[in-house]
C-alpha cells in the first residue's frame, strides 16, 4: 500500500472521472492508495477543499497559506489554531518561504511562516513546509521558532544532501516528488540515495509536477506508484519496501 503524503485534491483535473470526485477515488482504491494528506493552500478554498474530501476516512487534510499567496486572507495564529483543531486536520501548511516567485520586503512572508510555526507548536501537530532558494532564511526561522518541538515535512525536496541534514536534525522528514524522477534531477536523486529509510516520504504534489512518463501533464495521487519505483531504483530496493517504509514513517510522524 502507497500513501501520497502531499496533494491538492480540490484542484486535480476530474475530466478523466466524468468530473465526479467519487470516480476519481474508485482508481485511488483501485491503485491501492492507502491515505491521501490533502494540503491547503489559501483560505478562501478551504470550507470546499474540506467539504470536498469530508466522508472519505482515507483522506486527511491540513491548513495554511501558501507563501506564494499574497492576494488572500493572512491567518493570525489563532484563526490557525482555530482551523486546525478538528482532528481531521493533522497538519499546519503548507507553510514556509519562497523567493523565487516572490521579491522585493519580504517581512511578510517571514511573520506568515512564523505565525504558523507558532500555531502548530500549540496544537502539537507538525508542519508540510514549503522552500524555495531560501535555504538559510528558511532553517533559521525553523530554529529561532522552536519548530524541531512539532517536526514536520520539507515537502517535494529540492535542495541539497547539507540542507536535508539540517532538517533532519530538526526533526524534518524529507519528501520526494515526481522531481527525483527528472533526468536533471541529479542533486535530488543522491539525497534520495542517503536519506536514512525512517526518515522519507513520497509524494506527487498533484496536480503539478507529475513525474516521468507523465511529466509536462496533469499528474495524480495514483502516480505515486512512479515515485516510489524511482527510489526503489536508486536505492536497489524493491518497491515493496519504499512503499512499506514509507507508509510507517508517514503514521509515525502523524500519530495515526
């Protein structure tokens, strides 16, 4: 069984289902897809989000505002601890600093990113976080924060072995999305090599970044498959254990 550890399944193409949600999870059964984690992304989609996955017990979700997201509602720490509390809700983000797509003061995106480290610390619940060429900024603000007490994930890692380290030693567990798949993605796949095996996740970030041989499409929960089998390949393991190992280090890092 597979977990997909990061995806935004309010925003996934439906066309294939005949753009019912129902089909779509019929072929996540099917895939054997045993939980999904559905990440928020803003807070004016999230009472859908919620709405849209509420019934499916395989299915759980998180809240936050992405960093890239300057248009909508900034969260105080208490309107997150508020949304956060259902039990449902098993993590705070995706939540973090990215200055790729975001210039210029960027105080902003620091008092976000803190107010969300804060709140997960008071619901016990840890962090899906979101880093973009901001690797100093982004450890520093974990530490000055104290965020090593809830831990969480560097999700669709795309740094390098040094920085891995230092979220490891902060209570992080790395995950790999269909990037490690890319014929480019040299740095990326020698993390996945080193990562110790308690220590990883697999995810598709869908509906982006679908991995090879879908990369370019829309990609889907399903494909996770294809991420798991790439590590697998670089580690000279069976996609058995990936899949195994991955799932438990997901249930351990959640409580579930």
């Amino acid at each position: 069984m597979l977990i997909d550890s990061h995806c935004h399944l309010d925003r996934i193409d439906l066309t294939p289902y005949q753009h019912e949600f129902s089909g779509f999870m019929d072929e996540v059964e099917a895939q054997q897809i045993e939980h999904l984690l559905c990440i928020s992304i803003d807070l004016e989609a999230y009472p859908a989000m919620v709405d849209l996955v509420s019934g499916y017990k395989q299915i759980s979700v998180t809240v936050g505002v992405h960093p890239n997201v300057k248009d909508g509602k900034d969260p105080s720490v208490e309107e997150l601890i508020s949304l956060g509390s259902p039990k449902n809700v098993i993590g705070i983000g995706e939540t973090g600093l990215d200055y790729f797509r975001s210039e210029g003061d960027l105080a902003w995106q620091h008092q976000r990113f803190r107010n969300h480290i804060q709140a997960a610390k008071t619901l016990k619940k840890p962090l899906i976080i979101h880093t973009r060429e901001a690797q100093v900024d982004t450890l520093r603000i974990l530490k000055e924060e104290g965020a090593e007490e809830v831990g969480g994930i560097i999700h669709c890692f795309t740094e390098d072995w040094d920085f891995a380290q230092k979220a490891m030693d902060l209570n992080f567990f790395i995950s790999f999305s269909g990037i490690v798949t890319f014929n480019n993605a040299t740095t990326i796949k020698e993390v996945a090599k080193k990562v110790p095996f308690d220590r990883f996740l697999i995810e598709t970030d869908s509906p982006y970044l679908a991995p090879i041989p879908f990369r370019g499409r829309p990609n889907y929960p399903t494909y996770v498959k294809y991420v798991a089998q790439h590590i697998a390949d670089l580690r000279g393991v069976s996609i058995n254990k990936i899949a195994n190992q991955s799932t438990d280090n997901f249930y351990n890092l959640f409580r579930l």
